[in-house]
C-alpha cells in the first residue's frame, strides 16, 4: 500500500514547497492572529457585561455565548459570507475592502469576523474564570481607596487574572491555527486550500493532505514552544522572583520578539 | 468634644431575611479612637463595612464629615450614589482589611502610591516621597521594593495601614487588622496603630485585643445581636462591665 504512494511529491511540498504556498501560509497565520486579537476583545467585552449591574447587557453576554457556542462554527462563517449582506441590508462584507496600505478580500474578512466572534464566545467563558479566580478582598481594597471599578479592573483585577487567562488562551490559538481551515469552504485561499486544489488537479490525497498536516503541525509546534516560555517565565513570579508585572511580560514576550528583531 | 467625622444614625442591615444591624447609632469625634468588640455574628465587621459603602444599608443614614456616605436625597427619599461619587467619599475613609489585602502583583511602594497616583493625581515622584516616608513610619523603609508574598503576615498589615494614609483619609477604618496574624507579630502591627492613635488620627477599630482598646482607645463599644448594648471608657469595661453579655464575653477573651 505504501508503495502507492509518491514520496517524491511529498518531499517537494515539504522542503520546496513554492511561493504561494508561502503565500497561503501567511493568510493562516494572519486570518488566525486577528480573529484570535478579536476574540480576546470580544470575550473580555462581554466578561464584564456579564457582571453589569444592567440586565439587559447581563442577557446580550448570556445570549451572545448560547448563540455562538450553541451552533456549528461552518454554520456561522456561511451565514456571515453569505448571509450577512442579505439581512442587513447593507454591504457588510464587500467583495474586496480597500484598506489604503492594501486590500482585503471579502471572504476573507468574512472568515475574520466568524472566527473571531466565535473565539470571542469561548474568551468570554475563559477570561471570566480568571477574573474569578481573583480574591473578593482585591476589587474591595481597591474600592476602599476610592477606585473606580473600571480603574480597579485595568490596574488590580486583569493583570493578576491574566496568570490565570493566558494558558488556555494559549489553547485557544492553538485551536484557531487549525480551524483557520475551514474558511476554505468560502473561497480563501489558505494553506488548506492549497492543499485541497493541489489535491482536485492530481487526484493524490494522500501526498497533499499528509504535505499540508505537517505544516500545520509546524506552525502549532513554533506556537508551543512560544507558549510554553510565556507560561514559565510567568509562573517564575509564583516562586517569589522579584520582577514586576510588566518585566515579566516583556520578558515573556523576549523570545516571540527575537523573531521579529531578527 | 464637638467635631463630628462619623455618624451612624439607626443603621439596619439585612442579608436577605436576616437583619444583622438593628438600628446602630454611632458618634465618632475628630481624633477619637473607638474599638468595636463582641462576639462573631454580633454584626461589628458588618457596620464597619457599611461606613464605607463596601456593604448597602437598608435603613438609616451614616455621614462622614457630613456627606452621606452612599446615598443622596432624592424627593425626600434616599437613593443610592453614583459610583463616581461613592468613589470620591471612600478617598476621605482608610480601611485596613483583616486579610491585609495587598496588590500581589506590586511592590510594597506600588501598593502605596497605585491610588494617589491614580485616584488623586497626585505627581508620581510626590506619591513616591510620601510613600517612603509612610513605610518608613511603619518601619519598612527596607522593603520598597518587595512583593507582599515575600513579607511577613505583619509586614504585610504595616504596609496595609500605610497605604489606606498615602490617601490622607479623615477616618480610618480596621476591620479585626490582627485576627489573621501569627501571635508574635500582632505587637507590630497593634503598636503602629497605637502610634497612630497617639497622633491624632481619627480610628474605628473592630478588634477583640483589648490590651490595645486600654491603650489607645477613647471609648469601646460593645455590640451583640446587631445593637450596641454598652458603650464607655476603657476602664468602664475592665472594671464594671454593666450588661451580662459583656462580662460574658469579656471572660473569654481575657
């Protein structure tokens, strides 16, 4: 059975894969970091609706995460490409949106939007275990010095949940790198996509599919390892180690920056 | 003595169908240290909590430099404060928590110049300065630039005292400040109080150390059942206690 299959093409998509390949990479990783940007927003968002002393922002939070938790993420990104124009009446999603510096294409930004409200449901449950991790008696010293509640969230209650958010956010981009996968099915040309067309012109599955998993396994396995020094440079505080919160960011971030920096 | 900072008239608080203050009525004069004793459940943590509004009261009023604290007249009525206000009066009020209660993620320095900076705005090398000089009172001069995980349970409430002064406050509050505290090292705590007491400051003290009470307070007041049943000088308390559940309760903890 395995003689069946073409290694050669195999080892072409994995150590010469060409330069739209490449190119479909980085609408994965881009789509991915945005809707993932967005969730964090959304989810923090609707977090603090959820404890609003007025009820109807209380029920839009409850309502929002049933809506998007309760049904397919497939389901969503159709109903926003599709879908979201029809209903609104308005042009939500153009065909490309001119961004000035360059354009974006349409699906593409429905496929940001699905993803990215979707996440923003998941964030939601996420950021609210974390700022319920934190001790009561934090938000009422803060008070009892004459904070207001937002100030007390941005300056005492967030940075100390963020110990308590920033591993299964970790999770969660792990996830969204993969599921990135599916805005396929409306026409984005992403590193499944590449696959997929590669695979309908040869008729080779096997070669493409398994090319295009180790690609994906490469991209969430550089994440890990990214991941894995965030959390241990910011556990280094559990232990006692005098850095602040804000060094132990940056210091967090240190290795992410080292590719940038070059 | 004349000069009114705090007070409570008729306060009653209930959690839900439990009423734990049944009408308290309080007056605490400029300078004055009053300790609050009695048993859990009498109702004292939750009266210190309602004069800076971390509780709501269902009934009666509690004024601080006469401001109502938490509510405004509405129509005769009284309907509770916007929370930029509720803010602004909690500045002039300290309170120092039974569980300290410091910033984790900041430094003994952090936690004391956060609100002055932030709430007040007051300049940071300023705070800075009035920060060092407040821990240098409560004798942490030393500790700047430690994180309260690495302090003593002491220190950690020495830097809680401090931080509740960088707000100048007129009244400060302490909810039972050594209860949580190895025995050893409530002496330190007790005796920045003391000192604070001594120099003028305005304190409400929930508290069972009446050692302290004999020290520095003006007047005790003894609460049961969500009434203050006895009230005096220190003296009153030690040597002719009236009410049976005070000398009950004083037998205890003596």
């Amino acid at each position: 059975m395995l003689g069946a299959v073409d290694w050669h093409v195999i080892g072409q998509r994995i150590f010469h894969p060409d330069h739209v390949f490449f190119r479909a990479m980085y609408t994965t990783v881009y789509i991915a970091v945005i809707a993932q940007v967005m969730g964090v927003v959304l989810g923090l968002l609707a977090a603090l609706m959820r404890t609003s002393k007025i009820l109807p922002l209380r029920w839009l939070s409850g309502f929002y995460v049933l809506i998007f938790r309760g049904t397919p993420l497939l389901v969503q990104i159709f109903f926003v490409y599709y879908g979201a124009n029809l209903m609104l009446g308005f042009t939500l999603i153009p065909n490309t949106l001119n961004l000035g510096l360059f354009t974006l294409d349409g699906a593409i930004l429905a496929g940001i939007l699905a993803l990215g409200v979707n996440e923003g449901a998941y964030m939601r449950e996420i950021i609210r275990a974390g700022i319920d991790s934190i001790d009561r008696g934090q938000m009422e010293a803060a008070k009892s010095l004459g904070m207001r509640y937002t100030l007390a969230m941005r300056r005492i209650i967030l940075p100390q949940a963020a110990r308590v958010i920033v591993p299964p956010l970790g999770n969660e981009f792990n996830n969204m790198l993969k599921t990135t996968s599916l805005v396929f099915t409306i026409g984005v040309y992403e590193m499944f996509s590449d696959a997929e067309i590669h695979y309908s012109q040869t008729f080779q599955p096997v070669e493409y599919f398994l090319a295009v998993a180790f690609w994906y396994l490469v991209l969430t396995g550089v994440w890990s390892l990214i991941q894995a020094s965030i959390e241990r440079r910011l556990s280094a505080s559990e232990r006692g180690d005098e850095l602040s919160f804000r060094e132990r960011l940056v210091a967090a971030w240190a290795p992410a920056g080292a590719f940038v920096r070059r | 003595m004349s000069d009114v900072v705090m007070e409570a008239v008729d306060v009653h608080k209930r959690f839900g169908r439990l009423e734990v203050l049944k009408g308290i009525s309080l007056d605490v004069s400029k300078g004055e240290t009053v300790c609050i004793i009695g048993a859990s459940g009498s109702g004292k943590t939750t009266f210190i909590r309602c004069i800076n509004h971390l509780e709501k009261i269902d009934d009666g009023r509690i004024t601080v430099n006469g401001h109502l604290i938490g509510y405004r007249q509405h129509h005769g009525k009284l309907v509770e404060d916007s929370e930029a206000s509720i803010a602004k009066q909690r500045t002039q009020i300290g309170m120092v928590f039974q569980r300290f209660n410091l910033f984790p993620h900041k430094t003994a320095l952090e936690n004391v110049t956060e609100a002055p900076t932030r709430v007040l705005g007051t300049p940071r090398g300023e705070a800075k300065q009035e920060a060092l000089r407040l821990l240098t009172r409560v004798g942490l001069a030393d500790k700047c630039e430690t994180y309260p995980g690495k302090l003593s349970g002491g220190q950690q409430q020495r830097v809680a005292i401090a931080r509740a002064l960088a707000m100048k406050p007129a009244l400060m509050l302490f909810d039972e400040p050594t209860s949580a505290l190895d025995p050893e090292v409530t002496g330190e705590v007790l005796d920045v109080m003391e000192e604070l007491a001594h120099d003028g400051m305005t304190m409400i003290v929930v508290t069972h150390e009446m050692g302290f009470a004999r020290k520095a307070a003006d007047r005790v007041v003894m609460m049961d059942g969500g009434v203050i049943i006895e009230e005096g000088t220190p003296e009153h308390f030690f040597e002719a206690p009236e009410h049976d559940r005070t000398k009950q309760f004083l037998s205890k903890i003596l």
